[in-house]
C-alpha cells in the first residue's frame, strides 16, 4: 500500500469519525470526544515536542503582563549562555531531587499534608519540584485552583516522559517569575545586576534563588537580612551540589 493510499484512507477515516454516515445523526458525542483528544493530547504533546528543540516564544503568564499593560521582560537564553552556578543555586534551593524524582518529590508532599492536617489554619506550604514550575509556566497561570493544579500536575507527567533533564531546568530558568515583571534567568540579571545571565557570580546566582518563594517583595539588591542569610546559605548549597553530584542529569 502506498503513501497516497494511506492518506485517503485516512482523510476517509477522518470524515467518517466527524460527519458519521450520510443521512444519519451527526455523532456529537465522538466530536467532544475528538474536540477533548485534541486538547489534552495532542496540543499538548505537539509544544512539548516543539518546545523540546525551540525557544519558548512566550508564556501565559507573560501574555498577562503585557495586555494588563505591565513593564514585562522576557528574553530566552539556552542553557549554554545561563551561568551554571544559577542551575545549580535553584536545583540546591528549590529541588534537591530533581536529578532522580520523575516530576513529583512525594516526600516533599507527604511531609506537608502531615503539616497541614496538624495545623489546618495555616496556609500550605509548596512542595513543587522544578518539573512542575516548568509546567505551570509553560502551561498555565499563577492563579491557585484545584483546576490549574490538575493541569500542572498532567503536563509534568508529559514534560518528564518527553524532555530530557536538562530541558526541563533550561525552560523553568527561562520562564520562571523573578518578580517585578522579569521572567527568567537573562531579564532578571539584566535588571538585578545589570549583566547577562552568563557572566552571574555564584553570590549573585545564590541571590537569585533566595528570592524565588517571593520575588517581588523580597530584594535582589540590597537585600534585608533573612534575604541576606538565605543567600549566604544557598551559596553553599551551590558547592554541595556540586560536590554531591546533583545536578549530574544536567551536565555532559
């Protein structure tokens, strides 16, 4: 059977499935069911392959900022020009695990539903690992709801199983806010520090991650003192991932 064959079986197939047989009901059930394939599947697998080879053009989030009229910057940088310090600094910050976890640190989030049910009227804490901030950057907002935790939650499994490691940190330093409407790595160096992400020292890349849990109150610049000692605590958190190999998933 050849190519051509193959597809006008397929168009027919296609047809077929939409529009059902002549002078019959048109199969509005198969069509939500097609509608829903297509949005949860295949639009979703179709970026994540593209966005595996190509720069993240823009983000949700970003598109927010720029129609609500906000000072937004978004500059992409691939993994090569981010200093390595940086990968290291949110890897020790945000996700030690990152390296051996499959999108999920289930540790993480059993310690904190343990915490929330003996303190129920405290507000929860995160245990996102960076497979998911990748994924609700990539696909969704920072608006809390069940609906968009259902959504991360699916595009990390996705994200995990199509992306190597290494792309996954390379989208999450590029998308993540840095707060003050910097999102990634190359706009919030540029705006902190004045240089590209390249050239960050490892004090300044420590800086950086400590900021992340709130980056629009605390500061980069002149930072207060717990800013201060959770800088200096993560600058040595740099060189035990190192050390330790945990980022070992990232490196050549």
């Amino acid at each position: 059977m050849g190519l051509g064959a193959i597809w006008r079986g397929l168009k027919s197939f296609c047809r077929w499935f939409w529009d059902g047989r002549a002078g019959k009901r048109t199969p509005w059930i198969r069509r939500g069911f097609a509608v829903l394939l297509g949005l949860f599947l295949v639009l979703p697998v179709t970026l994540l392959l593209v966005f595996r080879f190509v720069p993240v053009p823009v983000t949700p989030q970003v598109v927010i900022g720029f129609v609500s009229g906000d000072d937004v910057h978004y500059a992409w940088r691939e993994w090569g020009d981010i200093s390595p310090y940086l990968g290291r600094a949110v890897i020790g910050a945000e996700d030690e695990k990152f390296c051996t976890h499959h999108g999920f640190d289930w540790e993480a989030i059993d310690k904190v539903w343990k915490s929330h049910e003996r303190h129920p009227k405290r507000r929860m804490r995160g245990a996102s690992t960076i497979s998911q901030q990748a994924a609700r950057s990539l696909f969704a907002t920072s608006t809390r709801n069940w609906v968009r935790k259902g959504v991360e939650a699916y595009e990390t499994v996705l994200m995990e199983f199509l992306w190597p490691k290494r792309r996954i940190l390379t989208v999450y330093l590029n998308t993540v806010d840095w707060g003050h409407g910097n999102y990634g790595a190359e706009a919030a160096s540029q705006a902190y520090f004045g240089k590209p992400a390249s050239d960050l020292t490892q004090t300044e890349a420590a800086r950086l991650a400590a900021i992340l849990p709130n980056p629009d109150k605390w500061k980069a610049v002149k930072p207060g003192p717990y800013v201060a000692r959770r800088t200096g605590k993560l600058a040595g958190h740099i060189y035990q991932v190192r050390r330790d190999g945990l980022d070992w998933c990232v490196q050549d």
